[in-house]
C-alpha cells in the first residue's frame, strides 16, 4: 500500500518540469556519493552485474526486514546475541563461500576457535591447569606462576568432574569473552580488556609447549583456509617454545617451526599462499625504550627475509605507553624496517592513543592496525588516503573491546563513504566466539557499507587485501591467479544458487 502510494506520488511530481529537475539532482547526488564511495568505480563484468543483483536483493530483503523488527536485525546487535541470526542468514553464507584473500590483522594465541582448543589440546594428557592469585592457567609444564604442587591434570579433573560438557564450557569461558555476562565484564573498556589480556595470559604458557603450538598452528591454517582466507599476516611474538624433554626453542627455531607447519599445510592445499609475521611485542614489555626489540626484529628479518616482514607494538593503547615514548628508537630503525602500528584503536580524541596515529603516519607505518579514531583528525585522515595507507578495520573486535556498539555507527562508514582504503580483518575470533573472518565481513557488508554496496564493494576490499599485503610483486601475481579462478568460481555458484540455498 505504502508502496504504491510512493509510486503514485514520484509519477505525479514526475509530471511537473521543476519536480522532474530536483529528482534529477537528487539522484546526481546519490550517484556521486556511491561514486565515492570504496567500491564505486570498480569495474563489474557481466557476471559481476548478475552477482550483484542477487546479492544486492537479499540484502535489501534483510534490510527492509530489520526496519520493521529492529530487536531482531543482526547487523545492529552484539555479535555475542546477533550470531545464531548471522549463521541462518543467506548473505552471510554467501560471504563464507566468498574467497576473502588476506588477513592482515591477526593475533596468533587469539586465532583460532576456542571450541577446537578444548575440544582438543585440553584432551592431550599434557594438558594441565593450575590457579595463581585467583587466575587460571592452561600449561603443560609448571613455571613462574605456578609450581609443580599446584598444577592439576585437565583429565584428571574432567573425569573427578563427572559431566564433561559442563567442565568443558568452563574450561572454554576461560579463553572466550562469550561466557562473560555483558553486563558485568562487557560495561567499558577497561574491565573487558583485563578479561581480555587475561585469556592470553590464560593461554601464553599452553602454546609455548611445542607440540601444542605446532597442532595450533596447523587448526589456525585449517580454520582460515575453510574460510576462504588465501594468506594470512600475522602478529606473534616468536616466545620461546619447549617440548616434553625439557629442550627448549629460541625464537629462531620459533621461526623455523612455524615455518615448516606452513610449508605443510602448503602442500597438503597447493592454493594456499602462506604466513608473513608482523613481529608484535606488548607496548609495556621494553620498559620504554624499543631498542631490543626492535635489535631482535632486525635479526629475525635479516634471517628470515620472506617469512618476518614487519614490526609492531600491541596492547591496550588507552593505558600503555604511546608511540612517541618510543620515538628515538623507532626513528634510528625507521630506515631498515617496515612498521604496521596499532593506533587510534580508542574513543579518545586528543589523547595519547589517539594521537598515536600520527605517529604512525610520520613514522611511515605501511597499514595502520584500526585507525579507529582517525576520522577525528581531517588533516590526517586526507593523508592516510592520498599515501595510500590502509586501515585494518575489525569490525567486531572494535564491538567486543567496547568502543561501539551498533556496527552502524562505526567510523568505517565514513572511511567507506570517502574511500579511505580499509581491509576487513578479525583481530582475535578466536576470544569472541568468532572463526575466521566471514563474521567480520558481514558486518562489514551488512553495517558498514551503504545500503547498496554489494559485489562491487566486496571485489574492491577482497583485492585490497592482496594489494596491500607484505607479499612480494612476483607473490602477488600468483595470489591474484589463485583468487581470480576462485573469484569466477564464487560467482557461479552465487548466480545459479547454490549459496543462497544452502
Ligand atoms: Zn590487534
């Protein structure tokens, strides 16, 4: 009714001259702004136009749907309560079979699911636990925390527990924020970055023993690869490894190790391109001063050339140090290293983490890990697009660690809308009940993008992804061969139904 009453009313202003003008410079500037937007000029082949149509048309169904039942639509909820309605929907099992290229924005301890960790590394009869200042500790050895008194065996205590499907989700709401009550971990930042950094600290010891890291780092291949992620940079730390003889592995070997779980995964899936590191250390851990971390960068990079390819600070930038502590060291290696700083992941605006940002941009930072802020800051923001520097967007990591919470509201939009380049990435899925990246896409799709953002908008951050990648231009070229026939592939099966179907 409402429908045809539009219809009716645009053909009697249709009728008259000057209506028909403002119609015509209304539309011109819809389209100018999709013009603008990422995605807008991207070429679509006819197949891509098909594609599209249908996409488009879920979407907007989905769309129109959460107008009229906003309690229920998935795109403005909380991922913890939005995802049973994400996993019905056909767009979203239309971005899973999508190939997405790279993931450039990942944190090893936090990327894989928590379910496959207990399901199967707490299983092992290695697998122990103990409890230090009222903190629990996943490990496979005693160590600093916890003495050999103190450590009891996950088995063990399984099976004294009686019900293992109980104890088990106990088990995982120690390394996965969905347990936590959103009203009591979930009020603000702080609180829900203690819990956060706590689950590394829950897991660091666990993953340090090598058998373990190695089966880790295997699922975490798997779990991208069945997500149709190609290549994966990720940010870890090289820690020292162990293995049940009491040898132990400097980060070198580290190197090595992980360097081999890739080759092999490698050959088992010939389509898979690889692991780059992005060598990443807490911004406490130098006590101020980034000098020897930046000396062991240098000597992993200079070692392994293809594999370390840049350098980071991580953590809470709210209340850690900020770039510019580190500024002498971080200028006296600018010239022989590749920085990819977090910055701006924060709500502050003129404050120490906000302005680390432009830190990051002076200091050359080749991707800027969030940006969440900088839309702030137009001087800098208008750099960040003419230098061509991406934005690692995490769409729910920035939900989770509270700085939004109606993805719709994300300051992507305007990044999106002025076509600051952004790739979709997924920071720590595995510590919000997340897998992969698709989840992240969604909302990306669903959220972020304007309404009418489909096939062209996906193409344009899926190639993103490969181009402002560390990869080299010779990599590059095979991974864009690799993509391309998965790319057409995805197309067919979206055109002839079989996504939307499923
Ligand atoms: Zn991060």
């Amino acid at each position: 009714m409402f429908r045809n009453s539009l219809i009716f009313l645009i053909i009697c202003s249709a009728v008259n001259g000057a209506s028909i003008d403002y119609l015509n410079r209304r539309q011109a500037v819809i389209d100018a702004e999709k013009k603008q937007a990422t995605g807008g000029r991207v070429f679509l082949t006819a197949k891509e136009s098909k594609a599209d149509e249908i996409l488009v048309v879920l979407k907007n169904q989905a769309v129109a749907d959460g107008i009229l039942n906003p309690d229920s639509y998935a795109p403005g909820m909380h991922f913890f309560e939005a995802k049973p309605l994400i996993d019905q929907s056909k767009v979203f099992r239309i971005l899973k079979a999508m190939p997405k290229g790279s993931v450039l924005h990942l944190h090893t301890a936090a990327a894989v699911s928590s379910e496959w960790i207990i399901k199967n590394l707490t299983y092992r009869p290695e697998a122990k636990i103990c409890k230090a200042d009222g903190r629990f500790y996943l490990t496979a050895r005693a160590f600093k925390l916890c003495s050999e008194d103190s450590l009891n065996s996950i088995q063990a205590l399984r099976t004294e527990n009686g019900t293992s499907a109980l104890f088990d989700r106990w088990l995982e709401s120690l390394i996965n924020l969905k347990y936590n009550s959103l009203d009591t971990i979930h009020v603000d930042i702080n609180t829900v970055w203690v819990e956060f950094e706590q689950m590394f600290s829950t897991i660091k010891e666990f993953l340090l023993y090598k058998p373990f890291f190695e089966a880790f780092c295997s699922r975490m291949l798997q779990e991208f690869f069945e997500d149709n992620v190609f290549y994966i940079e990720l940010r870890t730390t090289f820690s020292k490894l162990y293995d049940s003889s009491g040898k132990s592995y400097e980060d070198f070997e580290v190197a090595k190790i992980l360097t081999n779980v890739v080759d092999t995964f490698k050959e088992a899936h010939p389509e898979f391109i690889g692991v780059k590191v992005i060598y990443s250390k807490h911004r406490e851990t130098g006590n101020g001063t980034a000098y020897d971390l930046l000396m062991t960068y240098t000597n992993l990079t200079t070692q392994f050339p293809n594999l370390v390819v840049g350098f980071d600070l991580v953590g809470q930038e709210d209340i850690n140090f900020p770039l510019n502590v580190f500024l002498k060291d971080l200028h006296e290696f600018q010239k022989s290293s590749l920085y990819f700083f977090h910055a701006g992941e924060t709500n502050g605006y003129g404050s120490d983490a906000d302005l680390n940002l432009i830190d990051a941009v002076l200091l050359n930072s080749r991707r800027i890990g969030h940006g969440y802020s900088l839309y702030k800051h137009p001087v800098l923001w208008r750099a960040v697009k003419s230098k061509s520097i991406p934005l690692e967007v995490c769409p729910i990591s920035n939900q989770v660690l509270r700085l939004v919470n109606d993805l719709r509201n994300h300051p992507a939009v305007f990044y999106v809308s002025e076509s600051v380049p952004i790739v979709i990435s997924c920071d720590d899925p595995g510590f919000w009940d997340s897998k992969g990246v698709s989840y992240d896409f969604y909302y990306a799709l669903m959220s972020i993008a304007p309404k009418t953002a489909g096939i062209g908008f996906l193409k344009q951050i899926v190639w993103d992804s490969v181009k402002y990648s560390a990869l080299t231009s010779n990599e590059r070229t095979s991974f864009s061969r690799i993509l391309q026939a998965r790319w057409d592939v995805f197309l067919d099966d979206l055109i002839s139904g079989n996504l939307s179907s499923l």
